[in-house]
C-alpha cells in the first residue's frame, strides 16, 4: 500500500513539472491527468488484488487446518473418554481381587496352613519315590 501511495507520489510530481497536470493542452473530458492518474490507481488495484488474493488463500488454509485440528481433537476426545471408562472397570474388578483376597487372608488360618503342609509331604513323597525308582 505505501509502494502504491509512493508511486501515485512520484507521478504527480513528473505530471507537474512536464506541465501536463496542470491542464496545459488538455483534451476535453480528460481534465489534463491523460489517464495517468487512473493506470496509477489501476496499478494500487491490481497490487490490492494480488494481496488479496493470497490472504484469501492463507485464511482458506488456516480454515482447512483449524477444521483438521478440530477433527483430531474430537477424535483425541473420544478415545480419552473409552480409556476412561476401560481404566474404570479395571479399577473395579482389581477392587473386587483385593477385597476376595482380604477376606481370604483374614479367614481361617488353620486351615490355609493344614492344606499347605499337605501340599508339601505329597511333593516330599513324590520327589522321594523319583528318586528311590531311579
């Protein structure tokens, strides 16, 4: 924009000093600019265009981006949500483990320990017997 407003600038004063803007010899209807004025705003338009333009094409890719990132982040959500609930019923049956093995452990020791002390004389006798076959 301030290329343009230089420009236009430096035209009006070589339009001036060659006497031409002035009026001097000016055909009717033109008003002494012949036209030089208005390829200068022609000039501003069309640099106006190009920019705008590529700001155009610079929101459309920031609009397809930020749509792109709303999508992943819908999708981010909704795997949360099922890690959510899946950490959630894996909290519940290990709270349900430990509390079986709460009551297993505050239950009758005399028995834990009778059934323990069989399970050891039959792997006695039979690491015995294995080694007496040989």
């Amino acid at each position: 924009m301030r290329h343009c407003l230089l420009s236009e600038k430096l035209m009006i004063s070589f339009l001036t000093k060659a006497g031409t803007f002035k009026g001097e010899g000016v055909p009717p209807g033109n008003y002494g600019n012949y036209g030089y004025t208005n390829s200068g705003y022609s000039a501003c338009e069309e640099e106006n265009e190009r920019l705008t333009e590529s700001l155009r094409s610079k929101v459309t890719a920031i609009k397809s981006l930020s749509i792109e990132i709303g999508h992943e982040v819908k999708q981010q959500n909704k795997l949360l949500a099922e890690m959510d609930s899946e950490f959630d019923s894996t909290t519940g049956f290990l709270g349900k483990t430990m509390g079986k093995l709460k009551t297993l452990s505050r239950g009758s020791q005399t028995k834990l320990l009778c059934y323990l002390m069989l399970f050891s004389l039959f792997v006695f006798f039979v690491i015995y017997w294995i080694i007496k076959l040989r």
